[in-house]
C-alpha cells in the first residue's frame, strides 16, 4: 500500500471515530445527527477511494469508483450542516432542502450510471 493510501485509511478512520463521538455527547441534537452523517459519508467516500487506488485490476477499480459516487451528498450534507450550525433562517423551508438535494441525486445518478 502507498502512502497516499494508507494515509487516505487513516484519515477516513479518523472521519468515522470523529462523528461517533461527537455523536456520543448528544444523541438528540440535530447538528450532532447530521454531523455524524457528514462524517458517515467522507468515511465512505475516503474508504472507497482508497480501495479503488489498492485495486489490482480494472474491474474491481471500477467497482469501487462506482462505489464512490456519493460525493455529491457529502457536498450536500457539508451545506447543510453550515446552515444547521449559523441557525440560518433559509434552512427552515423544506424546500430549500431539495435545492440542496436535487442537484446532488442528479450528479450522483450521472456519475453511477456512465463510465
């Protein structure tokens, strides 16, 4: 393993470890849920780069690049915990959550489905 990947492993290690325990402190605080989900996917999404630069062939590459594609509900979650976090008063509107959310499922949808 390259040292780029082991340390891509440690950093979504430290990811997972980070959002449980900010999680453990307060398990009915909103920020703290969607801190832990924030958390939850930079996990994913480091762990699954890591596999794909460890592969040792295409095709197991290609699984975990597919794997991969969450990267834009991370984006969307990071949004959303800025706003949860600074009370923004544009986060109450329900529909501000598909703003953020649409574009996500779009990008997500496009990168899952093409090569």
């Amino acid at each position: 393993m390259n040292i780029f990947a082991a340390l891509s492993l440690i950093a979504s290690i430290s990811c997972l470890l980070l959002g449980i325990t900010v999680y453990s402190f307060n398990r009915k605080s909103i920020l703290n849920k969607i801190f832990l989900l924030t958390a939850l996917a930079a996990f994913f999404y480091s762990f699954t780069t890591v596999m794909m630069w460890t592969a040792t062939d295409f095709a197991s590459a290609s699984f975990w690049n597919k794997m991969g594609a969450i990267w834009p509900f991370f984006v969307a979650l990071v949004a959303t915990f800025a706003l949860v976090f600074t009370e923004n008063k544009w986060i109450k509107n329900k529909l501000n959550y598909l703003i953020l959310f649409l574009p996500a499922v779009a990008f997500w949808f496009i990168d899952f489905s093409t090569n």
